[in-house]
C-alpha cells in the first residue's frame, strides 16, 4: 500500500494562492547570511573585566577567588583562540 492512497493522509505540501512551502530553506534564502562580528568579542571581555572585579571584596575565602580567576582565565583563552582563528582564515 502507499503513502498517498492511506486514508485520511495527504502528503502534498500545503499551498497557499500558488505558493508552495518548500520543505528545506536555507538562511541565506530569507535573507540571513551574516554572523556578528564584534558584539560577542566585546560582551566576552566585559564579562571578563566584570568577573576580575568580583575579586575586590570583602570575602574571607579563597576558593571563591580561584573559581573566579578559573573562569576569566577560560574566557580569555577562548577570546584569544577565537582571535587567532579569524587572523588566520580566508574570509572574516
């Protein structure tokens, strides 16, 4: 038995004044090809500005610090990797 003779089961694309939905559009197809380009660098290093601010305080521990200090250092290492990838690749 196939698909299109089950009953109750319509496997044409919906249609609306001769348009037909197409099943896969791309982005680039409704006008979305770009990525942003600094906005994610700067937000990266003013969370990394505001984490090491968070070391000025009047906490005892040092564990909290360490974490702290943990996470700017990994935000850093991935704004600086991401750095060297773009100087590095064909296209920006």
């Amino acid at each position: 038995m196939s698909a299109t003779s089950e009953p109750g089961r319509d496997l044409t694309p919906p249609s609306w004044d001769g348009y037909v939905l197409e099943p896969h559009e791309r982005p680039e197809d409704w006008g979305w090809h770009q990525e942003f380009k600094v906005v994610p660098r700067v937000l990266g290093w003013i969370a990394v500005i505001s984490l090491l601010l968070m070391l000025i305080g009047n906490h005892t521990g040092r564990v909290e610090n360490l974490w702290v200090l943990a996470t700017a250092a990994m935000i850093v290492a991935v704004l600086i990797w991401d750095h060297i990838r773009r100087r590095n690749a064909w296209r920006n």
